[in-house]
C-alpha cells in the first residue's frame, strides 16, 4: 500500500505534499512517517493517507470566461480616476 | 509532422522554458525513459553508498561517531525508497529496480565502486563525495519533472549534515597527531580521481540530452567548477596538498587541471572497478536473506 505524506513545518502552516512511501498497514505507516518525516523534529505535524484514497482534480474548464469572479474581472482604474475629478479629489 | 512530433515539440518548448511536468501529465516516450534510467541510478546510488560506509560503524573510533555515521546510513537508504517511489511512479517497479541493479543491468555511480581503506576514507567521502553529490542535487531541484525536484528538497537539507559531519571528522584527524593527518592526506590521493570523475565528461551542455530535456539544469563541467571552486580552498587551508601539479585557478575564475582518465570511469561505471563485484555480492546476499521480510510485509511482494 502507498501512503502519501503532508508535512507541517511550524505551527499554524499549511501542510505540503513531502513524499509517499509503501507500508503494510498503518501501524507500519505511522513508524515509517516519523522515521521519513519526524525524526530531526523538522515537522510539527503529518498527515498520512492511503494513495487510494485522495481524489485528484486537475481539470478546470473557464468555457465562460467568468472574470467577475476574479480581481483581473476588475479594471477600476479609468473610473477611479473620473469620480475624483468629478468630486474635485483628483491628486494636483 | 504527425500530432505525437507536434506534441512532442510542444512539450520540449514547455519545459525549455522552465515548466515542470507531473506523473500523470502527457510526456514523450524517450523523456520517461531518460527520467527513469537517471533517477534510478541515483536511487542505486543511495543505496550502494551506504556499504562502504556500513563498513565503518563497527570500526567508528568513539560512541559519537558511530551514531552519526549510522544517522548518515539511515538518510542515505531514506533518500534510497523516497528515489525508488519516484521511479515507480513513472512505471519502473521497486522490485526491478532491486533486480536490474544486482544483476548488474542498471549503474551506481562511480564512486561506490572504490574500497575504503581508513577511518580518513569515510571523513573524504562525507565531506567532499556529499559536497560533490550535493553540488548535482542542488541543480535538480529545478528539474522539468515535479516530483524529483520535490523530493531533492529533503535531499538536499539532509545532505547538508553529511558535509559537516564529514569535514568535522576531517578536521578532527588534521588537528591530530602526524599519522592522523597522514590517514586523510592519503584518503584525498585515493579519492581525488574518483571526484574528478564525479561529475562526469565535459560534454557541452548544448549537446547534453539531460539539459536538453532539463532534467539536469546544468552541464557536467559548469558542475566540477563549482566543486573546485567552492572546496579547492576549503582542502588547501588544512595544509592538504591535492595530488594533481596541474590544478590551477586562471586568472578568468576557470579551474585548470590534469584530463582525468574517461576510460577508467567508463570501466568502472560498467561494473569494473576495484570494488563493484563485492559490493554487488553484497546487495544480492542483502536481497535474499531479507526477501522473506518483503513477502511477509508487502502481500504483493509474496
């Protein structure tokens, strides 16, 4: 069985992909992730999981272009620039 | 051009261009062949690297030293089944790689393939074997292929105590008596061939099928030069001479020095240097005396 490993670094950040590894069961991985992942204490916390059973996404189609829900859907630029002149704030 | 060409075409520009690819992204054919034989030797590497140093733990001359080597041994087979996992994610089962390594089908580097004669050798080779490895290791954390630049991170940091590790024990025996300093003087005459050859021909790296495909991101000799650069010093203020007349720095930052033999290295990759039989002996001795182990952990091994 492959498990794969998501290693913590500090305390408060994300955990990120470290490796896999193949282990009998889980008694063997959780040996295994600390002997791989633990032993100089350069991880706070890991996270071990059978490959089978992570579901990977890798498709995204954008087919209708939603830039709304994007900061570059956004070009706020030109009629910043009008409404200060409108309101007499437009920097000299 | 057919639609695989083009692909083909495409990909190569892609990673040219510094992209990096996944398992399970389309790839050519001749790309995950190169990726395979490349990271598998350096997984046989690992693992073959670790017998001339299993060799010392027995011999290590205080307690300290003896945890430190055997913490080493440890890293190194640890890189061994994390190289290993990558090869088989790109199709290459562990278990063939255990089979075409012992049979002698697949290579280990050229270094693995020389006996140790003193505690001087083990401090030689954590110290500048690990300096040279890490030089090559450094530069594939920017490989095309994702997961084995990934993994190089861990490498790379583990690594990094090796080199310590090996040039505190170096200087341990230079700031010892005569014969201590004698042990590592004659460990650098051995060893300074081999880390010659190290990184191996100085094929540009224009005409370097590894580069090309940036699964290396470096030429051989763009490589050595930084070995020199960075060690030559570092070897010469211990009061160590370095057996080759013609090493020398040009005035352009180019280092100089003696054509090392490329026939020898190609002996010796090929399975012919002074120590490839026994230490393949070993593995295969290693292999049968533990494969009931496989069997009665691993349900698919039986």
């Amino acid at each position: 069985m492959i498990f794969e490993v998501f290693r913590q670094e500090r305390k408060g950040q994300p955990f990120t992909h470290g490796g896999s590894f193949h282990a009998p069961n889980r008694e063997f991985a959780d040996a295994y992730a600390r002997e791989f992942y633990a032993r100089r204490q350069e991880s706070v916390a890991l996270w071990v999981v059978p490959r089978e059973t992570i579901m990977s996404i890798e498709e995204f189609p954008d087919e209708f272009d939603l830039k709304y829900r994007r900061v570059d859907g956004y070009s706020i630029k030109g009629r910043l620039k009008e409404a200060r002149e409108r309101a007499g704030t437009a920097p000299a | 051009m057919s639609s695989t060409e083009q692909r083909t075409q495409e990909f190569l520009e892609f990673v040219q261009a510094g992209g990096q690819v996944e398992t399970d992204d389309w790839m050519p054919d001749e790309y995950r062949k190169r990726l395979i034989k490349f990271i598998e030797m350096h997984g046989n590497s690992e693992l073959m690297g670790v017998l001339p140093e299993r060799d010392w733990i027995l011999r290590a001359p205080t307690l300290q030293r003896k945890l430190a080597l055997t913490a080493k041994i440890q890293d190194e087979v640890g890189h061994c089944q994390l190289i290993y996992r990558v090869v088989e994610d790109l199709g290459k089962p562990r278990t063939q790689c255990l089979d075409d390594l012992i049979s002698g089908k697949s290579k280990f580097h050229n270094v693995f393939h020389y006996p140790t004669k003193s505690w001087g050798d083990v401090g030689v080779i954590a110290w500048l074997v690990d300096a040279a490895a890490i030089i090559s290791q450094k530069a594939l954390l920017k490989c095309s292929y994702a997961p084995y630049a990934r993994v190089m991170k861990k490498v790379c940091w583990e690594e990094s105590f090796h080199i310590l590790h090996g040039r505190d024990t170096v200087l341990a025996m230079v700031t010892g008596t005569p014969e201590q300093f004698e042990l590592v003087q004659e460990a650098l005459d051995r060893w300074w061939g081999p880390l010659m050859h190290f990184h191996g021909t100085p094929i540009p790296a224009a005409e370097d099928p590894m580069v090309h495909w940036r699964i290396k991101s470096q030429g051989n000799e763009e490589a050595r030069q930084q070995f020199l650069e960075g060690y030559v010093p570092q070897i010469l203020e211990l009061g160590l001479t370095i057996p080759d007349p013609a090493l020398r720095r040009g005035d352009d930052g180019v280092w100089t020095y003696t054509e090392p033999d490329w026939d020898e290295l190609m002996a010796v990759v090929t399975g012919h240097g002074p120590a490839s039989e026994e230490r393949l002996a070993f593995r295969r001795l290693a292999r049968a005396e533990v494969d009931w182990v496989s069997k009665a952990m691993l349900p698919e091994a039986a």
